[in-house]
C-alpha cells in the first residue's frame, strides 16, 4: 500500500514538471513584437564623433649604447713589448694603450737615413759640376731620382714604425685587456673595447605607421631598471628605411651623461611624446568590430544600425582614431551590437551628450 502511494506521488511531480516546462517554453517562444507586429528596436549606445586634439605618447623599448665604442686591433703582427692599457680607466684620444716590437724596422730606417745622407752629399757635388760644365742634366736628373726614391722608402718605413703603436681612436674608457706583456699579436688580435660614455645613445624602433609623427631633436623620455625616474633625451638621427621584417622604422636619441650613471647595453623604457593631430576623429575602443576585410562600426542613421567600413590609426588609453569610414557628426555605436546586424531597428538609451528635449 506504501509502494502504491509513493508510486502515486511520483506521477504528479512528474505531471506538474511536464505542464511547467512546456508552459515556460511556449511562453520564451513567443517574441515581444511591437504594436505594428515588428520586433521592437534594439536598444543602443551611442558615441557622438566630433574632432578633437589627439595627443599620442608611444611607450617602446629600448638599449643604450655607447656614443662611440672601438675594438682595438694591432695594425701589424709582432710581439707586444710595451702595454699602457689601464682596465676600466679613461683614457685621452691618441694616447699609446700598446707598443709592438720595432726593432728590426728601427734598423731599416737608420740605414735608409744614412743612404740619404749620402745621396745628398751626391747630389750637390753633381749639382756644383754642372754649373761649370763638368757633367750632364741627365745625371743630374738622375741622382735627384734615386735621392726621392730613398726619402720614399724611408717613409715606408716610418709608416710602418706608426703601425707599431695601438693609440685611442678617442677620448674613452677601457675595457678589460685580451693580452699581455710579451705576447704574439697578429691583426686579428683583439687588445681591448674603448666606449665613449658621454654623451650616451639611446636606439630604439617604433611601428611604421607612426613614422610620419616624429622628428629630428623631438624629445623623447626614457627609463632604466626600477629607477622611476625618467630622464630626457633627443633625437638625433631616424633611419632612413623601414626594417620590412617588423615594418618598424628605427631611432636613436642622445642624452647627457657626464655623471656616468647609464651603461652601455641597459635596457630602457622609452616614452615617445608624439606630434599633436589638431582635428582627429576619436571613436571609443569598443566600438571597433573586427571582420574578415579590416574592421566595421555600426552607425546609427534615421533609427537604423548601418555598417561603415573604417581604417584605423593611433590608438591611445581609451579611445582609437578613425581615418577613413566616418564622419563628423556621426553616431557611432558602443553598446548593444552583439544583437545588430545591416538594417537593424535601434532605439538611443544612451549617448556621450545630453540629448535635447523637445518643448
């Protein structure tokens, strides 16, 4: 009798779920459908397009180098005799950082100095013969001849002594040495790394699209490590050619450092303060709907949603400029488009002005 019941009360919840579920399926079937039996407008957020000034800071990375850097290379192989180098220390333009054994080419110019004294011993004694007749222009022409030659060879020979010597290109700090004292070095031998550290050079690349927004001597902002302080530099040179790879076009700024505070290879955070664009037309972020050709807004037009085809440009916090596609004055849509397609009927319940109430 307890089975019976049971089995009794099972049967009506069963019944009673069966009448809930096709009473609220029948009931989410019907659609809300206005006086006129059309579906009633969507309704929408509007953007009013208006121009503006956009001001557009670009936030990139970057490295610092060295104003000037140089690897030191021995001009002609021989033994090092002499090694002024000084790790980490400054150094003056033309100071000698390394001698190679000269020896052997201290004899040669000893003996072609001596050749050439005797030459010109030569050669005023012919020059005094052919005043009174005693020999010929031709030796005389002659004598001169060997006489250059010799002076030639001589300063072959002191060329190559200058070669002996590793001088600073320019006035620098010193790196660590690559040899010592009593060493072999051909011209593939590297004997050190001099870097310029005043001023220092900041490189940098920006995408191609905003290359047409930045200028030689604009200033540019930089950071480095976790220091929050940011420090101000100058564009001195933008390269000529966009890389093709990145489609980035590259910079390098320059910045004081006589306080020595930026090292060579640091990585930097730069802050790019972009040319002013007077009259801009800014639309919201979210507005921008991405399609298989580019990117669409909805318009709102005559209580309609119409696609517009757009071409983007910058892009700041939060909002985008719009190039081509729109219009000033147009009502861009920023809410509600997820239910919209071309020729939607759409109702403003919201907009970035106050809408006028008619009296």
């Amino acid at each position: 009798m307890k089975a019976k019941n049971i089995l009794i009360i099972i049967l009506i919840i069963a019944a009673l779920a069966f009448i809930k579920i096709k009473f609220f399926v029948n009931n989410n079937d019907k659609k809300p459908m206005s006086k006129d039996g059309k579906p009633p407008a969507i309704p929408i957020g509007v953007y009013v397009v208006k121009y503006e000034e956009l001001k557009n800071e670009l936030y990139v990375s970057g490295t610092l180098i060295a104003n000037e850097s140089a690897i030191l290379y021995p001009e002609i192989s021989g033994k090092i005799t002499k090694l002024f180098l000084r790790e980490g220390e400054t150094v003056k333009k033309g100071e000698l950082i390394a001698k190679i054994n000269d020896s052997d080419l201290q004899v040669q110019l000893k003996k072609i100095n001596l050749q050439t004294a005797l030459l010109k011993e030569k050669l005023e004694r012919i020059k005094s013969l052919q005043k009174i007749g005693g020999t010929s222009q031709e030796e005389l022409d002659n004598a001169s001849n060997v006489l250059e030659i010799n002076l030639a060879e001589a300063d072959i020979v002191k060329t190559q002594i200058k070669k002996t010597e590793i001088l600073a290109p320019f006035d620098g700090t010193l790196g660590f040495k690559n040899i010592s004292e009593g060493s072999i070095a051909n011209t593939s031998t590297v004997i050190a790394e001099i870097q310029q550290l005043n001023p220092i050079k900041i490189e940098f690349s920006i995408p191609e699209k905003y290359s047409n927004l930045i200028s030689k001597n604009d200033k540019v902002f930089f950071k480095i490590n976790e220091n929050p302080q940011a420090f101000e530099a100058r564009v001195i040179a933008i390269d000529p050619k966009i890389n093709t790879l990145e489609r980035t076009l590259q910079i390098r700024a320059i910045a004081d450092n006589s306080k020595l505070f930026f090292i060579p290879g640091s990585f930097a955070k730069i802050n790019l303060p972009l040319k002013k664009i007077e009259n801009a037309l800014m639309i919201p972020t979210e507005s921008i709907i991405p399609i298989l050709k580019g990117k669409k807004v909805f318009v709102c037009k005559n209580g309609k949603a119409v696609e517009a085809l757009v071409t983007t440009g910058i892009r700041n916090s939060d909002k985008i400029q719009i190039i081509e596609g729109i219009s000033d004055g147009d009502s861009i849509v920023t809410m509600g488009m997820v239910q919209l397609k071309q020729g939607s009927e759409v109702r403003i319940v919201k907009t970035n002005y106050q809408i006028p109430t008619k009296k």
